[in-house]
C-alpha cells in the first residue's frame, strides 16, 4: 500500500520526521508530498524544501519526496496511492484534520486518511514554532533535523 504524507513542510521538523519513520514501517512507501501553494509566501522554495526533506530521509528506502500542486487526491490518484498520512499533536488540530479528511473522501471515495499520534515530544511542535524562535535567534537544534540545520542559519543571518 502507497501512502502519501502531504504538507507544506517549510520547514521539516523533527515531529514530521518521527511520523516519516514510523509510516515508513506501516506502509510499503511513503510518499512525502510538499505542496505547491503559490498564494503562500514561504521561508523556503519548494526544491530547497525537497532537498531539505530528502538528506534527512535517505536512511529510509521506502520513502520518496515529491512536490505537487492542486488536490491532493487528485496527486494521490496519479500516484496510485490509496492512504493520506497524517500526524495529529493535540485536540486543536483534530477539527481540521478531521475535516479534510472527510473533505478529500467526498472527491475520491478511494482514500483513506490514516492518522498517527505524534511523539509526546513533538506535540507542541510546529513549523510555524521554528520559524518563530529562530526568527529571534533562539535555538532551534532540539526541534529540527540536524542537516538543516545550516539552511536556517542562513536563511537568518
Ligand atoms: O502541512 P500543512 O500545511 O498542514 O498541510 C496541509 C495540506 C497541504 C495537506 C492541505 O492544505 C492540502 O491537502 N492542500 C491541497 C489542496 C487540497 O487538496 N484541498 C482539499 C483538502 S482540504
């Protein structure tokens, strides 16, 4: 069974990545999906998000990074994928997880959107908390992979 992870990713946490690991034992592949949204002003492109996602995935085989734009059922169609994976942190964002979920069933009735609990560590954490903090020159070392670590540096400097 090929499952997608889609999201925005700018940038990849280490709670992303967590989830990442763990449906790359459920599913035969994982693919992670960064979307496209050319109304969002990102931190970083779409090819720096890939190459971010891919150095801190490549101990994992079954796992392929893409990008792509539109629906996401209509992505995971294309790549015969019949699972949406996603992580949920907290209460908050179970309204609209569950919303999307049932969202994407009624414009294909072929996916199933599986959720994962995020690590206890990882349940505060964000993109948005990463980029806050390291916005004011906090440290970001504990919440981020440590290969990107570099790409933030710079993006700050
Ligand atoms: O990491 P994010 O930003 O929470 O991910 C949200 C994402 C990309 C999964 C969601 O916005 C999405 O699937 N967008 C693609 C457009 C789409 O398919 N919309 C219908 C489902 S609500």
């Amino acid at each position: 069974m090929i499952a997608i992870y889609p999201g925005s990713f700018d940038p990849i946490t280490l709670g992303h990545l967590d989830i990442i690991e763990r449906g790359s034992h459920l599913f035969e592949q994982i693919i992670v999906a960064v979307l496209c949204n050319p109304s969002k002003q990102p931190m970083f492109s779409v090819e720096t998000r890939l190459a971010q996602i891919q150095r801190c995935t490549q101990h994992l085989t079954n796992v392929k990074v893409d990008s792509f734009m539109g629906l996401t059922v209509d992505y995971a169609k294309q790549q015969q994928a019949t699972v949406l994976l996603r992580g949920l942190r907290v209460l908050s964002d179970f309204e609209k997880e569950l919303q999307m979920a049932h969202t994407n069933q009624t414009l294909w009735d072929g996916i199933e959107t599986v959720f994962l609990a995020t690590a206890k560590e990882y349940s505060f954490l964000s993109s948005s908390i990463v980029k806050e903090i390291a916005k004011f020159g906090g440290n970001v070392n504990h919440l981020v992979p440590a290969s990107i670590l570099d790409d933030i540096c710079l993006y700050y400097r």
